[in-house]
C-alpha cells in the first residue's frame, strides 16, 4: 500500500523515531535550546531596558557584512566555469583555519578575561568558558542529528533523509556551517568591544568568501545552474545576521552570561570545522594542500586578531 502519510507527518515520526534512539543527544539539545530561550528572553529585556540598540546595531552590521562576503564569493562561481577539486579543498582548508584561529583568539581567550574578571578566579572563569564549549557543542551535535543534511564525505545524515532531494540536503548543511559564524558575530560585539567584534568579523568575513565560492561550485556539482546555484549559496549567508541576533541576544542577558556565550560560539564553530570542514577537505586525497591552507588560514587571523585588536 502507499504511503499516505504528508511531508510533515513523515519527518515529524522520524524526528520521533531519532529522539527515542539518541535520548542523550535529545536531552542535550534539549537542554542547549532552553538555555538559548531564557537568555534570549533575559537579553531582550536587558536590552530594552538598560538601551543595547548600539551595539545591536554593530552585531546586525557584522553578521550583514558576512552575508555580503559568502554573496560575493557565491557570485564569483557564475564567471567561473570550473575550479579544481584541489583549489577547493585548499580553499575549505584555509577557511577552517580561520575558524580556528577566531575560536581561540577572538572567542575562548576574550571569555576567559571576561569569566576572571567578572568571578574574580582564574579557574571559575576556565570552568564557565569550559561550559559554554560543550552548550556549543550539544546544540551544533544535536541540530546536526536532527536536522536532515549531506556529509559529501558519509552521504546523508538526519532524520529520514533519503526522502529529501539531494540538493536541500547540501542546503541544510550550508545552514548548519554558517550559523556558528553569525552567532560568533554577535557575541563578539555583545559588550559594545571593537577589539574583539571587528577582528572576529573582518576574518569571518574574509573566509566567507572562499567559502561562498566553494558552496557554489558544490550546488552546480549536484546538478543546479550556475546562477540558482550562486543564488542559494549567497542566501545561505542569511544566516550569519540571524545567527548574529541570536549571539547578541545570549550574550547580554546577565553578565555571566557574556563568557558562557563566547565559549559556546567557539565550540559550535570547532565542532563544525571538525565535524563539517576537515572531514570534506580530506575525502578526494588532498589532505596536504588543504592542511596548507588552514595553517595560512590560522596565521592571516593571528595576524587580524593582533594588527586590529
């Protein structure tokens, strides 16, 4: 007999279906989202209240500037009939680098000196940096479980993927990389600091380009025209404003919440370069230039994160 059951239903039972079988995953996730909501909540009211509207506007302005940058490499796939498979992972690898690099100088290193200055103990303050990585890690492992999306390198993952069109899969990746980017974005500028938002951005940004170029080329290699290709590859930077609000957003409901929240960028960042980037730069034999590429990547942001901060 047919299936009769609609899209949603289906995906509703499998979501279903994947909770039972990864409870602690579930929970984790779980617990990650209603620590996201109540400081989501808290830093509303904070910011109507005590006027965060300037620095809103810096997080907003930064996470825009990261969808400008994946647009413009997006767009540079149109001119570009085809770009080698080495170029790529190069590329991917250099981005990875820059990720890297923005997650321990510009994230983890500024929420330790916050931690000991606002706990006033070097140790409490690694401990609360130590839990922001592992909230950014459960939530990016439990979106990563439960959101149906394309590993090139193991094929589909998620729920009830293989009734999912191909290309949607790679969408949901997409969306998936560059959410961490956003949020990182916003908590950079959370306190209103310079020296932390525009390193952070100017490197975020610089890497959206390579990257932008990159899931371009792979949607045109699933079978999309150059043009709706570069289209999707540019929307999928919408992501970045959104993830900058949601960064901005945990980071200014309690004070403490100001490194929990840089940690917890940082770690949903690495887990995706683990997770997502490495793992795609090392699956066609190109290990060395990619390996390359991220250790340039890791220096042009030491380099940013000193001459600008």
């Amino acid at each position: 007999m047919a299936n009769t059951q609609s899209p949603a239903s289906t995906l509703r039972a499998a979501w279903i279906a994947q909770a039972q079988a990864s409870p602690w995953v579930t929970a984790g996730l779980g617990g990650s989202l209603l620590a996201v909501l109540v400081l989501l909540l808290a830093s509303g009211y904070n910011a109507l209240d005590n006027g965060d509207q300037g620095n809103l506007r810096y997080a907003l302005a930064g996470g825009s500037a990261g969808f400008a940058a994946t647009a413009f490499g997006a767009l540079l796939a149109i001119g570009l009939r085809t770009v080698s498979q080495r170029t790529q992972d190069s590329l991917l690898g250099f981005a990875a680098g820059m990720m890297l690099a923005a997650a321990s100088f510009s994230l983890i290193l500024p929420g330790l000196a916050a931690g000991e200055e606002i706990l006033g103990n070097s140790s409490l303050a690694a401990v609360t940096v130590v839990l922001g990585l592992g909230l950014g890690a459960l939530l990016m492992l439990g979106l990563d479980r439960f959101t149906p999306h394309e590993h090139a390198s193991t094929g589909p993952c998620g729920p009830d993927c293989e009734r999912l069109n191909r290309v949607w899969l790679f969408v949901f990746a997409i969306a998936l990389h560059n959410l961490p980017e956003g949020m990182a974005i916003g908590v950079s500028f959370a306190n209103g600091d310079m020296s932390v938002g525009l390193p952070l951005t100017t490197a975020i940004s610089i890497q959206d380009i390579p990257e932008g170029l990159a899931v371009a080329l792979a949607l045109r290699a699933v079978g999309l025209s150059a043009l709706v290709s570069a289209l999707v590859a540019a929307a999928s930077g919408l992501m970045e404003p959104l993830g900058a609000l949601v960064g901005m957003g945990i980071s200014t409901g309690f004070a403490i919440a100001y490194p929990v929240s840089l940690g917890l960028a940082a770690g949903a960042m690495i887990f995706v370069v683990s997770h997502e980037v490495i793992p795609e730069t090392h699956r066609n034999g190109h290990q060395t230039p990619a390996t390359i590429g991220l250790m340039i990547g890791f220096g042009v942001m030491m380099f940013l994160d000193t001459a600008l901060g």
